[in-house]
C-alpha cells in the first residue's frame, strides 16, 4: 500500500510546502504550517482531503461539560 502524501501549509499566507518549516518563507510567520493529507483522485492528480474554513470566535458557543476533579492544584 502506497504512502499517503502530504503537503504542509501556512495558515496565515496559505504557502504549500511538501516539508514543515519553522518560518514560512512567504510571509516570514513563525510556527503557521499544519500537515494536510493528499488524496489521490481520478488517474494520478492528488487532491486535498479537507479545506480549513477559519471560524469567529465570538460566534462559537460553549458548551456544559462534566469535569472530573484530579486532586492535582
């Protein structure tokens, strides 16, 4: 079985690069890069597996949880 293949992106210029980097070259950030997974489509183009789509924060709502007390302070 193939491996799969991975691109790795700057999530403040959208930079691809096929290895992580520190700084990206492009808008000269530091630690920006996420790993994307390739998928392989029709013949042999590779497609990207999942678009990021950012979200505003004041617009996520919280949800209840149970916490469980660790003792640990």
């Amino acid at each position: 079985m193939p491996k799969d293949k991975t691109v790795f992106v700057c999530s403040s210029c959208g930079y691809e690069s096929p290895k992580w980097m520190g700084k990206c070259p492009s808008c000269n950030e530091w630690n920006t890069f996420y790993e994307e997974k390739l998928v392989k489509s029709s013949g042999t183009k590779y497609e990207k597996k999942k678009e990021v789509v950012p979200m505003v924060l004041n617009e996520l709502e919280g949800k209840e949880v149970v916490r469980t007390s660790t003792r640990i302070f």
